[in-house]
C-alpha cells in the first residue's frame, strides 16, 4: 500500500464505525450486561445476580414454545415464501409460450408484477389491520362471512381463526408470505433478467421444456439471489413481533394467545420488559434471541454456500 | 436559592446511587458510568431557581396558597378517551376567577414530550400523567420530581371551606395515588365496573334488569331465541370477561373471597366456593350458547360496537365505555349500567359494585408556579369543576357527590350516578391487577380458554391457583397485603 494510506482508510472508516459501535455493539453489551441483574426497568437500581436469568429461562415453558414457534416460522416462511417468488418470477419472465423463438413472461407480466408487488407497499401494521378483517372472527370476517354464505360454516359458531390453537401459526404465516412474496419476486425477476437471453434459447434449440430450463439454468444461476432472500426471510421469521402482538389474543400485553400458542420470543421478551417490569430476565431474552438469529445466519450462509457460476 | 438544602441531600443521595452503579458495573464489565453519569448530570443540572416571586400573591381564605393574579399556569392533559375539553374549560373558569392564564398541552406523548422537560428541570405546573405513554408515577416519585399533595388535601374545600379538601372525596379513592405512606398522584376519575345493556332494547323486548343469575341467563335465553347474542366480552383482550368472573367472585364470598386473591392466599381458588360458583357461573353462559357469536375473538371496539348495533343483550366493562363508543352508539340506544346479579347465596347485596378510581394528576414538584397549580388542583375537587368534567368527559370524579343535580349527565354516566349510589359503601375493588401483571396475565389466559370451552371450570380453578401459588414465591410480594 501507498504511504498514508491506512490514515486515509481509517479517515472514511472512523464516522461509520464509531456510530455502529455507538448504536449497534455498545447496547448489545449493555443489554448483556442488564441480563446478569434483576432490574426492574424503572430506575436504576439493581443487583447482579449472575446467570440466574438464563437458568429460568430454560424452564420457562411459556419461552422455550416461543423459542419452537419461531424455529416453525423459521423453516415455513423461506420456503413457501421462496417457492411461490420463484414460481411466479419464472412465469412473469421466461415462462410464456415461445413467440418467434423468443424467451418472454406470460401475457400481462408487466401488469402482474406491479400487483404482485402491492403488498409489499404496505406497512406491517396495515398488513394487520387487514388481515385482521380478513380473520375477524364473527359474520363481519371476509372469511367467515363468505363461508356463512356458503352455507359452510354455522353462523351462531363461526371459525374464530386466530383464536384457534392449531391454526393460529398457519393464519399469521399466510399473511407473511402474502406480504413477502412480491418483494421476492421483484428481486428474483431482476436476477432472472440479468442471466443472458442466449442461454434460454440455446436450451430451447435444444429442446428444453419449461421444467428444464428452470432447472438446469435459471434455478443455479439465481442461487446467490435465493440464498439472500433465505437470510432476510430467516431475519423476518426470528421477529414476526408486529403481527403477533397486534393480530393474535392477547396474553396480558403483546398479543401471543391463544394460551401462548402464538407467542414468539419478541413478544414474550417485550411482555416481560414492560407489563411484567422483569427487565433483566427480558434482556437475557434478547440476548439469546441475538446469539440464535447470528448462529442461524452463519449456518444458513455456509449450507447453502455453492460454486459460483460466471456469466 | 430556597431549596438549595433539599437539592442537595436529593444529589448526594443520588451520588451513592451512582457510585453503586458505578461498582456493579465495573463488576459486569459493563462500564456504563458515562451514560449514567450524564444523565444524572443532565438531571439534577437544570434545577435552577424556581421560586420567583411573581408567582406569589396574596393568600386568603377564597386563594389559601396565594396564587398570583397575572402569573402563568403551564398544564399539559391527556388527550385520550376523555379528550381534553374538560380541562379547557377549567383552564378558561380559572382564568375568569383568578386572573390566571393557562398554556394548554393536550397530548398523547407524555413521555415523549415531558421526560426532557424533567429532566432539564422545566416541568410543567400540571399534568395529566395517563395513557400508554405515561411516565410512571413510582419513577418519577423516586426521583423526587412530585410533590406531596397532603397541603392540597388538607386545604379548605372549595364548596365548603369549613371542612377539608380529603373530606369531600370518595372513600379510598385517594389510595391508588400512594407512594410509600404520601399521595403524590391525585386519580381524579371514578370508575366503576359490571355489566350494561340498552334500556330501547329491553323497553322493546320486554326484558328487565336482571337482578339474580337465573334471571341473567333467562333473559340470554330469550334473546338467543329472538336472534340476539346474550353476553358480549371484548374476547380478544380476556381482562374484560375476567371482570365478569372477578366480580361475581366477589360478590358470592364477599370481602374475603376478593381479599383472598390480592393477599395470594393457598386457597384463593382452589377450594374457594366463591371462586368455584363464579367460574361456573359464566361457564354456564358459554356452555349453553349464550355468548354473541364469535365474541371471543372480538377487539374491545368490534365487540362494543357489535353491542351498539344490538347484537348482544349485554357487555361488560367499566364506566369508560359510553365516552370511549360515544360516536358508535345510537342516539335512542338508552344505554345502562347495572351491577353483576347475584348468584344463590351471595355474601355482598346485588347493588354492590367493583368501584374505583383512575387518570392520576400530579404535581411537580419543581413546577415554576406552585400557588396556582396548587390551587387549580383544589378547584379540580370542586363540585362546580366536577361537574364541568362529567358534562365534557361523561364520566364522574372522585369528589362525592359531585355532579350538579341540574346537569343532564348521558344516560350511561347517569346509570353510573344511580349505581354508585345506590351501592353506598358496599363497593369493591381488587388490587392483584396493579399488583401482580403476571399473575393477572395467567389469569387471562385461562379466561381465553374457558371462554372458548378448551378447558373446563375445574381446570380454570387450577391454573388460576397455579398463578397466584407462583406469584406468592416472590419475595417482593409480601411488601402488598390488604386487610
């Protein structure tokens, strides 16, 4: 390296770094350092009492079904939200009949990938509110009314769809995966549409059908692009404390019921840091959710790692 | 500097809070000195001098704390369910009265907007600490930043000077302000909780007010036929279903049996027959398909709003539900509250109600102008002011008797006037609920389930009890006990 040019590395470097360390490492020590006491969130006052925090978490049932809900989240919402991308990107950009020998999406793509990307637009918290309507649980639901109508359900017991254990999960991953899947398609037809025009026709010269040509070329050339989208969808699924907490019953604050079928670590982290005021206890909390969602991304980074194909 | 001793002691207590944080940290390895420190510096730096003297008029019997003609009052009011009309009127009457000009805040960021104020040292004279945002009252009582309302309580009362401000308010209501043995925060709203309905719906139908459960459930019934749901709860928040099952507790056991859950008692719930016929008691409702349906996973809105359009014969709640469905509630709707019927054998008479009080007003006690917030506070316990609050909030104060018989109150707020009335001293109110979230959330879980027949009353009883058997391992919970 030239002379002073550490100094003028370091220069550019010293802003961003220092506010990282500011903003980003120095609470993550705090709050590890918070997680070793039994403060109360309220004052200042607190005594160390070791790993104790950690230790009840362990037998904390209500956490432990949090811990396993967000490990189900975790393996459904990457790869239902992946597939469904993935399938309509294909057909939105390569999936059209052969006009002339060209490669091409099917008719309307344009249009369908503006309305695929809608939701997208959306705020969580709308995302919510209108899934929330779509769920309500009485006559007044989009769901339940056009069942009633149907004559498919009993209007004096209609489904009370987040208010049932074995369906709350599927319920709040519905409108993950609604939310999602424009963004993903959107990234992915991006991919697709910088892999180069000749290889589609020359397989198609050769006689590949649509399955082949998906995957003998489009599936391994988008594969940096998959793996990304399988790091964020993973981030998305450790979280989910939006529409948890403002879509599902509500276990004293924070939303998590039916009888914490729903809750995920956010929430039950949140309910012990504020309505329950055992700050320490939560902190240990956000601790372990921060070494699970680091373990999974190093993890989900180096099995999915593959060879790089240049184009 | 008046306060400068006082000051001083604050800081150095403060500077040993410091120097423990400063040794428990370094123990962690946590360093979180420069933080703290600053803060606290940020803090206790901006008290200067407050005491200047034009906020000191001359005291007399119709102004005891001598607030000055002239001088400015800085109020800041939750704008929530109550919005905040109320208080502008006060501001205006103080005003014509005293010659006392207000800067009014009505806001829903109390936190947002006075937490620097407080810590710079420059509060307001007033405030309204309510709502989501609140700063909580224990905090800001432990860094010293309220004042004592003992001279406001003790001060001549408005309506009549011959006797003191204390005297004129609702027994117990001034207890949700206490901060170890001081009232720092004045809840200036009486609510009470039970069951209401609309008196054009049961005028049309026939029905009347239900004065024991075999009635209760008769007129479920009947509505079920016509079409109607019987009971409605707010499902997707189970504390409302839980002050169904609560009060009917109450009422069966009496005093004890509600005394028996705050004090964490072994047999608070297991083994209690109180606990046992009022869990019952409402699972009887579930059972028979007397719920409106799809209650149970209705928001509070969905659910009362559901109500509003005659959906369900009845809805629990407390006393902030006609302000909170004012725009949703039909103007014929005649809505009424009535307490909780009684089951067999009941301890407490069927006009005893779970009363209370609410919205905690405080003081700061480095507020620039003390004589006029001190006396603003005096006027909040006036009947005329009372009044003005019920007129613009449709909800009543902690002052007895405290609505002008002049006033049309709604007719939600005047079924509360009779109620409360008619109850007298047999009033209730539990306290695990300010006590113990945790155990009051597990409680509400088990509601949940209950209400949607996934368990039945005998496992209720368990799991409630599992709750209170858990919190009474806390060693802080024996700072509580009630008698």
């Amino acid at each position: 390296m030239r002379k002073g040019q550490y100094r003028f590395v370091a220069g550019f470097l010293f802003a961003p770094v220092s506010l990282y360390l500011i903003f980003v490492i120095w609470p993550y020590v705090q709050t590890f350092g918070y997680s070793l006491t039994d403060w109360k969130g309220q004052s200042q006052t607190f005594k160390f009492i070791g790993l104790d925090n950690y230790k009840a978490l362990f037998q904390d049932d209500v956490f432990m079904q949090a811990v396993w809900h967000n490990i189900l989240f975790l393996i459904f919402i990457p790869v239902i939200t992946i597939l469904l991308a993935l399938f309509f990107a294909f057909m939105l950009n390569a999936g059209g009949r052969s006009k002339a020998g060209g490669v091409g999406g099917v008719a309307g793509s344009q249009f369908y990938k503006v309305v695929y990307f809608f939701p997208q637009v959306l705020s969580l918290a709308i995302v919510a509110v209108l899934f929330n309507a779509v769920y309500r649980s009485d006559g007044g639901g989009l769901l339940n009314g056009i069942l009633i109508k149907l004559g498919l359900v009993d209007a004096e017991n209609p489904v009370e769809w987040l208010n049932e254990p074995n369906l709350v999960l599927w319920m709040l991953l519905i409108a993950v995966v609604w939310h999602g899947v424009g963004f993903y398609l959107v990234l992915f037809s991006a991919a697709m549409q910088s892999i180069p025009r000749d290889i589609y026709e020359a397989a198609l010269i050769d006689g590949a059908g649509r399955n082949q040509s998906f995957f003998r070329i489009t599936l391994p050339l988008l594969w940096d692009t998959v793996q990304t989208a399988w790091v964020y969808l993973g981030i998305v699924a450790m979280d989910m404390f939006v529409l948890v907490s403002s879509m599902t019953q509500n276990m004293g604050a924070y939303g998590g019921g039916p009888d914490h079928h729903s809750d995920v670590m956010s929430t039950v982290m949140m309910r012990n840091f504020q309505y329950f005021g055992k700050s320490g206890y939560a902190c240990a909390m956000g601790v372990v959710m921060l070494l699970l969602t680091l373990v999974l991304s190093v993890v989900m980074l180096r099995a999915t790692r593959r060879d790089r194909v240049e184009f | 500097m008046g306060s400068t001793s006082a000051e001083n002691s604050t800081n150095g207590n403060a500077g040993v809070g410091r120097r423990d944080v400063i040794k428990r940290s370094a123990a962690l390895g946590l360093a979180a000195v420069p933080a703290t420190g600053f803060l606290s510096a940020c803090a206790s730096g901006g008290g200067d001098d407050s005491s200047d003297d034009s906020t000191k008029g001359t005291a007399s019997k119709e102004n005891p704390f001598g607030a000055a003609k002239g001088s400015k009052l800085d109020v800041v009011i939750f704008k929530g369910g109550y919005g905040d009309d109320y208080a502008k009127a006060w501001e205006a009457d103080f005003q014509k009265k005293l010659g006392i000009t207000s800067t009014h805040t009505g806001t829903q960021e109390i936190t947002g907007k006075l937490q620097p104020r407080f810590n710079a040292g420059n509060p307001p004279d007033i405030v309204d600490d309510s709502g989501a945002q609140q700063i909580k009252v224990d905090v800001l009582y432990k860094n010293g930043q309220l004042l004592d309302l003992a001279e406001v309580l003790d001060a001549p009362a408005v309506d009549d000077p011959s006797k003191k401000v204390r005297d004129l308010i609702i027994p117990g209501t001034l207890d949700a302000g206490l901060q170890e043995g001081k009232i720092v925060a004045l809840n200036y709203i009486y609510t009470v909780w039970g069951l209401w309905y609309s008196g054009k719906l049961f005028k049309e139908k026939g029905w009347e007010e239900p004065k024991t459960w075999d009635d209760f459930l008769a007129v479920c019934q009947d509505a079920k036929k016509q079409g109607i749901g019987g009971l409605a709860h707010q499902g997707k928040y189970p504390y409302y279903i839980n002050v169904a099952i609560m009060d009917l507790i109450a009422k069966k056991g009496g005093l004890d049996a509600m005394k028996a859950i705050d004090n964490l008692d072994p047999k608070a719930f297991v083994g209690s027959d109180a606990a046992q016929a009022g869990v019952e008691a409402i699972y009887e409702v579930v059972e028979k398909g007397l719920l409106m349906p799809g209650t149970n996973g209705l928001t509070h809105t969905e659910s009362q709003t559901r109500w509003n359009q005659y959906k369900a014969a009845f809805i629990t709640c407390g006393s902030w539900l006609e302000n909170e469905q004012l725009k949703q509630t039909p103007a014929d709707f005649d809505m009424k509250f009535m307490p909780m019927p009684l089951l067999p054998g009941s301890a407490l008479p069927f006009q005893a109600i779970r009363a209370g009080s609410g919205e905690p007003f405080i003081i700061p006690a480095k507020a620039k102008n003390l004589p006029a917030a001190k006396e603003f506070m005096r006027r909040m316990l006036s009947k005329e002011w009372s009044t003005i609050f019920a007129k613009e909030a449709n909800s009543l104060t902690i002052l007895k008797d405290g609505v002008d018989p002049s006033v049309k109150l709604r007719p939600g707020t005047q079924s509360t006037v009779e109620a409360s009335k008619a109850a007298g001293d047999d009033t209730f109110r539990y306290l695990y609920t300010e006590w113990y979230s945790e155990m009051g959330a597990a409680i509400e879980a088990a509601s949940n389930e209950l209400m949607a027949k996934r368990i039945q009353p005998k496992e209720w009883l368990k799991r409630a009890q599992a709750a209170v058997d858990k919190q009474a391992k806390d060693p802080a919970s024996k700072k509580n006990h009630r008698d």
